[in-house]
C-alpha cells in the first residue's frame, strides 16, 4: 500500500469519525440542557428536600463527557489534517 493509499484510507476514517464525534457532542450539549433544566425544577421550593449532591452528579458527568469529545475531536482533526497535507504533498 503506498503513501498515498494510506493517507486516502485515514482521511476518509478521520473523517468519518470526527461526524460521528460531532454528533455525539450535538447529543451532549442536548443532554446538558436537559440536565440544566432538571436542576433547575430540583432547585424549586417544593424539591427543597433533594440533596444538592443529587443535582451536582450529572451535570459533572455531562460536562466530563464534553471535555472528553472535544479532546477527541482535535486529535482526530490533527490525523484528519495530516492525511490532507500527505495527499496535498503527493499531489504536487
């Protein structure tokens, strides 16, 4: 397999996962409104009993997962980029 195979078979996987990362992190950001939304109907007076702790749990959880997905993303957009600058250089 040349350079160039090689390079063609990794930009069409980085590109192929950096769409599903994308959509994933689409999910995310909807589950954290969502969880946002929660919190905020726990926070009301008559929850008054939950523990704050109770509301705190996903919130970290989301914003851990967030954190996560754009990590992975810019190192796929770097594999992504490489494959792109091989090609461009064999091309020339």
């Amino acid at each position: 397999m040349s350079l160039q195979d090689e390079a063609t078979a990794v930009l069409a996987w980085a590109t192929a996962e950096q769409q599903r990362l994308e959509a994933e992190l689409t999910t995310v950001h909807q589950t954290r409104r969502l969880v946002e939304a929660k919190m905020a109907e726990l926070q009301h007076p008559k929850c008054e009993n939950r523990r704050a702790q109770e509301r705190e749990v996903p919130d970290r959880f989301v914003s851990l997962r967030i954190s996560a997905l754009d990590k992975e993303l810019t190192e796929v957009r770097r594999v992504k980029c490489l494959a792109e600058q091989t090609l461009a250089g064999a091309g020339a």
